[in-house]
C-alpha cells in the first residue's frame, strides 16, 4: 500500500476531432458507462485525496458528469487547449499546499487497471525518490507514441516526442503513455518551468522529466500493457477498446461461475451482475442495470435492460426485458415477448409472442400467444393488475387499468375493458355467424368469371 497521499489530475479537454462527434470525446461509452466515469471509478479505488479534473470550454455536460460521481471531483477548465503542460498547470489553484503523489490521467483511457496505478504510485514511494514515474509500454507500431530514452541504470533521462525525435531516439523500443505519477512538493516549480520550443508550440508534460532529471533528481520507467494504456481517439479506437473491455467482462463472468455457450457473442454492461450457475446462450446483449440471480438460463438471442431476474427463471430465446422488468424465481419468458416495467411473480408463465407493460402478473398465471396489455392511451400509461393463476388467453388484449382476478380466465381474442373477478369467466368478442353451403357457392360463382386458359 502507498503511503503518501496521492493527487489525480484527469486530463479531459481534448476536442476530439476525428470521432465526428457533437458528444465530448470523453463521455463516449464503453460496455454502457462513458470512457472518463471508467477511468473515475478506476482512480476511487486508490482513495486518493484530492481529484481535479481539466476539461475544456463549453464542456458543461463533462462537468455535470464528473458532478454526479462519488469521487467528488472538482473540474477546471482550460480555456486555451496549448497541451499537456498547460492543462496540468490549470490544476495548480486546486493543489496548493499538496507535497504528496501527483497521479496524471487521461479521461480517453478507460482501460488502465488500479493494479498498473498502484505499481507507479509504488516506484515513486521508492527509495530512490524518483521525481517522476513513467508508465511505459513496448509497441509493435508506436506510431505518435513519445519515446522514453534510458540513461544509466536503466533510469529515465528524457522522454521526447515523436514530431521531434531523431532516428535513433525514435527506436527505443519502449514508449510513453503519458501517464505520470510526479513528486507533489515539486509538481507547481516543474510545470511552471515547461517551455514550448517544439515542432507543435505546446507545452508539452512531458518535459517535465528533463526538467527533474536537470535538477538532479532521478527518473524511473514502470512498463505495462499496450491493450490497457490505449487512448481512444477515433471511432475505431473505441471499438477496440469496447472489445478488450467485453473480453475482461466475459472471463470475469465465467471465473465467477456462469457458462457462456459462445462467450465472443455475448456482450456485458460495466454492471451486469450474474449470480452461480447461470447459462447464457449464443447472442445475448446485456444492457445497464442488469441482476441476475443463481441458477437462470438465458436463451440465445436475448436483449436484456435495467432488469431482476430471479433464481430458476428460463429467459428466451429471442426474447426482451426491458427497464423495470422484475422477473420472479422460475418464471417462464419464451420467445418474442417483451417485459417492461412489470413483475412477474413466482412461476408465472408468458411463453411466446406477448408484451407485458407497466404491469402485475400473479404467481402462477399464464400469458397466452399474442397477448398484450394495452398500458399506454397516448397520453399517459396506466397499470395493469393479473391475479395468481389467472390464464390470459391467446391474442387477449387488456385495456389499462383493468384488473383480472386470481383465477380468472379471458376467453382467446377476447378484449379486457373491464375488471375481471376471480375465478371468473371473460369473454369479450363479437358472436360468430355461420352460412351453410356458402363456401362451396362462392368458390363455383368465382370459377365461373374465370377466362378460357385456352
């Protein structure tokens, strides 16, 4: 554990640019959460003492985001973006009087784990009192990465960006990811010592290891994993970093005792929660807010979304839970039936073809093929009540409010208007005529306006 007490300066002004995009690069999602809310619940785990995040002009929607978490973040903003440097020195007002681990982080890097945080916050707790720590990572294509030049033993002397570097510091073999964690009793002398003599004019953070090492304090490198320092700044990037993400999800899901059919099709939010036992087929998307308790199978096809499924429930195939779906222990929901706002008490059955909203159904009640309840009369929506063991026969349609009793039965095609009583009989739907012959009659007047085939 570190003893010192650690600062987090977030790095979140960035435009954006190339994900032509209106949303702020940093609020774009990843497995259902925005990339920088990733990153926050991340850093919580450090129980940092303070947290500035830096975000850019007109970024009203970020600082409400960062508002709403439970880090109790504060934001500043930079109002001209001239790089790193300059960002992290609009933090300054928000530390003053801090001497103890300055953490730099990147809102566009939702995948860096607590672990390669905690190794950097440790080698700055070293003996050596390294100034800086660099989190520094080996890359097939680095590309813009900065590169991260070695001194003796090993130690950091500089670290120098791509657009500046020569050949043989463009082949170090070892990168920058940016992320730092920095001595707080020098972090404002350093910053304020940052020039912009560079292929770019900006103030570059980096610069800040040159500047410490001139002062002759040591530098060190922590290496970690490329997958996990990624910084998303296109479309593309996002993908790949909604994929790693779904990846860690389904081994976390199937170490903590769940059975993926076809884990590479089934796609989790950052706070589905499965219990033992579970079985998930083919195809199935886990939206946010989902519960699923021991013991549920989840058939191919599904699409899941703020929803409780109990224990002993069968889901699907093809089938749609939405937001305030409450699905009780052992319930049936078959194919192509859609839940919404509606619990289904223990044992209930809707096993094809219906949709239930804003809705009550009994233990031990059955929805036929087709049934639905009508909840909404285009201005408001209103609640439908189906008693223990009532059977709902096929293509019913209950006209909200309404309320079938426990027991009840509605006769198939029927239309609900009115309350049911228990163990009632409702049967709603015009009487059937019958014409002897007229088939046959019809079928020969028709033949008869037939032309020659000849």
């Amino acid at each position: 554990m570190v003893s010192r007490p650690t600062a987090v300066i977030i790095l979140a002004a960035g435009l954006g640019t190339r994900m032509q995009s209106d949303l702020p690069k940093v609020l774009h999602s990843v497995a259902g959460r925005p990339m920088l809310l990733h990153l926050m619940d991340t850093v919580a785990d450090l129980t940092p003492e303070r947290v500035v995040v830096v975000i850019g002009p007109g970024m009203d929607q970020v600082a409400v985001a960062v508002a709403d978490h439970p880090l109790n973040a504060s934001c500043v903003v930079q109002e001209e973006r001239l790089g790193t440097g300059h960002a992290a020195r609009q933090a300054l007002p928000e530390l003053q009087g801090f001497a103890g681990n300055i953490l730099i982080l990147y809102g566009d890097s939702p995948l860096i784990t607590a672990d390669a945080m905690g190794r950097l916050l440790t080698a700055r707790a070293g003996k050596l009192d390294p100034g800086v720590v660099v989190l520094g990572f080996q890359a097939n294509d680095p590309g813009a990465y900065g590169r991260l030049v070695l001194g003796d033993a090993d130690s950091l002397d500089h670290i120098v960006e791509a657009a500046d570097a020569g050949d043989e510091d463009l082949h170090t073999g070892l990168y920058n990811s940016g992320i730092l964690a920095i001595d707080g009793a020098r972090f404002t002398d350093w910053v304020d010592a940052i020039g912009r003599e560079n292929a770019k004019g900006e103030y570059y953070l980096t610069d800040i290891v040159g500047i410490s090492v001139a002062e002759g304090r040591q530098c060190q490198v922590v290496e970690g994993d490329e997958v996990e320092l990624l910084g998303v700044n296109s479309r593309a990037e996002l993908a790949a970093a909604e994929a790693e993400l779904q990846t860690r999800l389904r081994a976390a899901a199937m170490a903590g005792g769940a059975t993926l059919a076809d884990p590479a099709t089934v796609y989790f939010s950052f706070d589905t929660k499965l219990g033992r036992d579970v079985t998930i087929g083919p195809n199935v998307v886990f939206g946010p807010g989902v519960t699923v308790a021991d013991n549920v199978e989840i058939r191919a096809f599904c699409h899941i979304d703020g929803a409780a499924i109990e224990s002993g429930a069968i889901i699907g195939p093809f089938a749609r839970l939405r937001p305030g779906a409450a699905i009780g222990p052992d319930v049936h929901i078959g194919n192509f039936v859609e839940i919404k706002n509606a619990s289904m008490a223990a044992g209930a059955k809707a096993n094809h073809l219906a949709y239930i909203g804003d809705a009550s159904v009994g233990a031990g009640a059955n929805i036929g093929a087709g049934a639905i309840t009508c909840n909404y009369d285009g201005y408001l929506k209103t609640v439908t009540e189906i008693g223990a063991g009532a059977f709902i026969g096929s293509n019913s349609a209950l006209v909200a409010p309404v309320r079938v009793g426990d027991g009840a039965v509605t006769g198939a095609g029927s239309v609900i208007t009115r309350d049911v009583e228990a163990d009632a009989l409702a049967v709603a739907r015009g009487l059937q005529t019958e014409i002897p012959g007229w088939a046959a009659k019809q079928r020969a007047k028709q033949a008869g306006k037939k032309p020659d085939p000849d």
